[in-house]
C-alpha cells in the first residue's frame, strides 16, 4: 500500500534522527560536507561506516558524477576505496546515475529499534559498566579477533565518543573476555555499538544478557528508544534483537564502482 507524503517525512525525519545519532556513536576522524553529502574518512580504522559518502538529503541532486569524481580523489589520497553508503536519505537520482554505471552493492543492514520500556528484563543479570577505557580496548579486540594493528584506530575512536558511553565487557570464570558492547547514550536514544560475543561462546544466552544488560542501564539513565544496525544477513542476530522486541526502522546498503574491492 502506498504511503502519504506525510508519512514519507515522518520516515525520514526518524531516519535522519538515528543517522545523526550513529555519526556521533561512531565517529570519523573527519567529516567534510560537499552539499549533503557528509564524507566521512577514518585513515586509522577500515569500518565502512567510517569511510564513506552518506547522503543525507533526498532532494541534493545536483552535479551527481563531478561530486563522486571529487570524492574518488579524496577517498584515494586516504587510501580507500570510494564507498556510498545507501540509505533512504540518498537521492532517487544518486541511486539511478549508481545503477546506471554499474556499481556494485554490498553488505545490506538493518538498522532496527525498540521501546526499552517493553523489554522484560527480569532474567538478565545486572552488571555495572567498566571504567577503564583500556581494558574495554583490548576485550573488544579480542573478542571480534581484530590484530593489534587495529589498537590504535579502535582507541582513537572510543576516545572521540562525546555522548555518555557504557562500556559492557562479559568475562569467562578465567577471566577472559567473551562478550563486549556500548551503550551510547544520545538524550533518549540508546545506540548498541560494538556488539560481538566469542565464537566459540555464542549460543549459549551470552549476547542477549549483555544486550539486555546494557539496556537496562542506559533505561535507568533515560533512555526510551534503543537503536542498533544489523548485518542483514546476521540471522543470529538478528534472532537476538527480534527476541527483545526490535523491529526494523529502515536499511543500507554500500555502494562501489565496478571492478573495485570493497
């Protein structure tokens, strides 16, 4: 069924609201603007998230192929592939002149959402968050298997989180770190960043008690609306959220020339 135009600003107004809100969870090094497209690079840190153009205006369609032209140069001299990342904020028209040359599409995400209120919280286990920003840097480390070249591109970006940020870390009887997440805090937004529990650990409740955990805590700090973004082929976790009650809000998809590796 089709939708009013009313209900079309009403949809992007909240996808513009949880775009702002993952700018700021998720740090760039650096954000330049060319109209509305914000081109974000992070020379330090391979995540596509960080390292793209994200359109943000589905009216700015103006000199379409000279602005991706300047982006190429721009995303070359930092040693990265030129990436679009595709969200209903990008311009029909962007998405026509993308199709028309070719370029590829990869790596689909859901980004969903939740009212914390409805979550029962009554089988998972409180936990305070961490303070040592370092420990939280090496946990996350080792429990996504990232290398230790990763450790300082991590660090700067934790570092650069300016909204209120809980550090959740999950530790084996050992004391080894199975399980990590951040709760950002963004007024009523709780954005969940970060998420990962060890393979060889994973079925076994782990991430939807860190989850929870993490959640309950940014309710207790007022928060009402969790937000997270999902691989859209992640079927456990997707699974996961589902059993909390998030539902999709809306997807992304990345976007390179033909030929080019993402």
């Amino acid at each position: 069924m089709a939708i009013t135009e009313a209900e079309r600003m009403r949809q992007l107004a909240v996808v513009r609201r949880l775009e702002a809100a993952g700018f700021r969870a998720w740090p760039a090094t650096s954000t330049a603007f060319d109209g509305t497209w914000a081109v974000r690079l992070t020379r330090s840190f391979p995540a596509k998230r960080l390292n793209s153009i994200n359109p943000l205006d589905p009216s700015d369609t103006t000199d379409i192929a000279e602005r991706l032209a300047r982006a190429r140069k721009t995303f070359a001299e930092a040693g990265r592939t030129l990436t679009v990342r595709q969200s209903p904020l990008a311009p029909p028209e962007l998405v026509a002149h993308l199709d028309a040359e070719g370029w590829q599409s990869f790596a689909e995400a859901i980004v969903m959402t939740c009212e914390i209120a409805r979550i029962d919280f009554s089988s998972s286990m409180d936990r305070i968050p961490i303070r040592d920003a370092n420990r939280y840097l090496e946990a996350s480390l080792a429990v996504h298997g990232r290398p230790a070249s990763m450790r300082a591109g991590l660090g700067g970006i934790l570092s650069a989180i300016r909204p209120p940020c809980g550090m959740f870390v999950c530790e084996s009887e050992a004391g080894r770190p199975i399980a990590v997440t951040l709760a950002i805090q963004d007024n009523d937004l709780a954005g969940l960043l970060d998420v990962a529990v060890a393979p060889e650990c994973q079925r076994r409740g782990i991430g939807i008690d860190l989850v929870s955990t993490a959640l309950r805590y940014s309710m207790h700090k007022g928060a009402k609306t969790g937000w997270v973004q999902v691989e859209a082929d992640n079927v456990a976790g997707l699974n996961l959220y589902g059993k909390l009650g998030f539902q999709e809000a809306y997807r992304y998809v990345y976007r390179v020339p033909p030929g080019e590796r993402p």
